[in-house]
C-alpha cells in the first residue's frame, strides 16, 4: 500500500486519476494535479486523513464518487479559474470533517447525492445557478452550516434540503434577498 506516503505529484501525462489511485493513502499531505488530468476517479484518494488542501486544475471535468471522502484533515478545496468542472458525483467530500467553507465553479451543473455528508464544520457554501442538478441529503451531517449562498439569483425557485430548510431564489426584477430558511 502507500501507507507512508507523504505527497505526490501527478505528471502531465496523466489525463485520468484512476479508481482507489491513491486510496488510504493516511500520510499524504501533498498532492498536486497536472493540468492535464480531465478527471479524478472514484475513491482515488479515500481516506487520505492527512490532506489538508486540494487544487483542482481547470482541466478537470468531473470528480467521481467518493473522491475525497475520508479526508478529515481537508480544509480547503481551490478550483482554479475558470474552471471547467461540470459534476460532482455522489459522497465525494463524505466525511471532510475539516471543511468549514467552499466555493463552487460556475462551470458545474451537477453536484451528486450526499456530496457534502458529514462535512460537520461546513458553515458555508456559494452554489452558482449553473448547478441545475442536486442529490438527495447532500448537507446530511452538516451541523454547522448556516448560510448557502446561490449566485446569481435570477428566477423564483423553492427546494427542500433533508426536510430541514429551503431555499428561495427570488427574480432579477424582485427586490428580495435568497433565503434559507431553518
């Protein structure tokens, strides 16, 4: 296994970061994603408690189930700019207890079931209206979130999240703020 490895470094030459790549890698601190990979492979870097950050290159399309889930020590994920991530698949930052703020690309359309489930310090996330696609339970276990932002807010549009709150997005021509209401 790669249970002593501290940091990795994907070569250019790598377009796809594979299944369990990388998976109970516990040690890793460090890893830097060429800006070649297209997309990072279900539970590739499960489990690794010891990574505290994660860019995503803007070459990257989707990140697929489980990716992250695991990764306690994970407190901040950078998407480069522009971003041309388009889904989010399901549990990908499962357990990223750490996390306390993210900011999605409006590149993304999709963010998958249960994508933040147990991110117990998420106290805030900025989803941008490109996201036209949201998984059930996808704040499950978020103790602390307190405030979604959408942007930008152009049409009226009330969701249920785990039966706990909405959200309301009010029209371009309507004075009203977003709302998420407990």
């Amino acid at each position: 296994g790669c249970s002593s490895l501290t940091q990795i470094t994907i070569p250019s030459f790598v377009t796809s970061i594979g299944d369990y790549a990388f998976s109970g890698c516990s040690k890793m601190t460090k890893v830097l994603i060429s800006s070649s990979a297209v997309s990072i492979g279900d539970y590739s870097f499960e489990g690794c408690s010891s990574l505290t950050q994660i860019s995503i290159p803007s070459s990257v399309t989707s990140i697929e189930g489980y990716a992250f889930s695991g990764c306690s020590s994970l407190t901040q994920i950078l998407f480069d700019n522009p971003s041309s991530i388009l889904s989010i698949k399901n549990f990908v930052f499962k357990g990223c207890s750490s996390l306390t703020q993210i900011t999605i690309p409006t590149s993304l359309t999709s963010l998958g079931t249960h994508a933040f489930n147990g991110c117990s310090s998420l106290t805030e996330i900025s989803i941008p209206s490109s996201v036209t696609s949201i998984g059930d339970y996808i704040f499950e276990g978020c103790n602390k979130l307190d405030k979604i932002n959408i942007i930008p807010c152009d049409k009226k549009i009330i969701e249920y999240f785990e039966d706990k709150f909405l959200i309301m997005k009010s029209e371009s021509s309507n004075t009203n703020y977003d709302n998420l209401i407990w």
